[in-house]
C-alpha cells in the first residue's frame, strides 16, 4: 500500500472520529471502486491480446491496489465495510455485462469504448474523491499516513494513460460506417 505511509512523525493516527455522513460516504465509494475495479479486470480480459491490454492491464493492477488503500484508510478511521453495499455494486457490474452492445453473443468495438468511457470517468472521480477527503473531510490533517496528493497524482496517470486508448475505441466504435 503505497498510499498509506508513515509521514515524517512516524505516529499512525487511530481511530480518527467520524461523522456518520462520512461513513455513508465511504462506504458509497468504496461500492464504486469495488465496482471499477471489476469493471477494469474484465474489459483488461476481454482485450488482453490487442494493443488495449496492456494499459487496461496496469490500471485493473492500480485500480485494484487503490480499492485495497480505500479499505485500509477505511480501517484506519474506524468505519466498517458495508457487505451489502460492495456486494450490490459488484452485481451491478455482472449485470452490466448484459447491455446490449450491437452483437448479440461477442464483444464488440462499442463494448470496448463504453468500458473504456466509465474508466475514464471512475478515474477522474476518484481523483475528485481523494481530494474531497484531504480537502473537505479533513483527512489529509486528521490521517497524515495517507498520501492524497500521491493518490491523486496516481489518478492522473492512470487517466493519461488510458486517454488515447478511449480516444481510439471512440473513433474505431463510433466514427465510421459499420
């Protein structure tokens, strides 16, 4: 975990005091990023022997390490993990498979940019979220292992790199005659 690091004072703060509407709102993103993650496992499967696999194969890894960063700062504030919740948001994903895509039975190019499209999206939410916990939660003062601005810039890699892949699967799934 990369993210949580032990700042210059060496001290761990537990168990930071939090509201009830920051734990509701942990557990709605950690959904989310549970949700993500899937999501960039599977569109990493589906396109593992194009060009489109190898970066969707570093973000799943980045995506999946982020979600078990989420989990730990969780801890580290002392908010439980919903069950419900994460499981809710991992059957949205499966059930999210089923969208129709143009092709009855294969994955098809407009599968690929979707896919690509909430990516980008999750991540640049994300980004938004790690702010807001530094920022307005005041957890950038209240958990200084954390390193938001590391994660934060994180995101932004992930974002640029996955760019000109979306870019592409929009052109490919969208731009010309089918």
């Amino acid at each position: 975990m990369a993210a949580l690091q032990t700042r210059a004072s060496g001290e761990v703060g537990y168990p930071v005091r939090v509201n009830h509407f920051l734990g509701v709102y942990l557990n709605d993103q950690l959904a989310m990023g549970v949700l993500w993650r899937d999501l960039a496992r599977r569109a990493q499967q589906e396109n593992r022997d194009t060009e489109f696999g190898e970066p969707l194969a570093e973000v799943a890894q980045q995506i999946g390490e982020d979600v078990e960063t989420f989990r730990e700062l969780m801890r580290r504030v002392g908010v439980p993990m919903n069950p419900l919740k994460v499981g809710m948001a991992a059957a949205a994903e499966r059930l999210g498979r089923l969208k129709l895509n143009g092709r009855l039975s294969a994955y098809s190019p407009l599968s690929r940019f979707v896919e690509l499209e909430f990516l980008a999206m999750g991540i640049d939410g994300k980004k938004q979220m790690w702010a807001t916990l530094r920022d307005q939660a005041e957890l950038g003062k209240r958990v200084p292992e954390v390193d938001f601005d590391g994660l934060i810039e994180r995101a932004d890699t992930q974002r640029k790199l996955l760019e000109p892949f979306r870019a592409r699967a929009g052109t490919e799934a969208l731009g010309g005659a089918s």
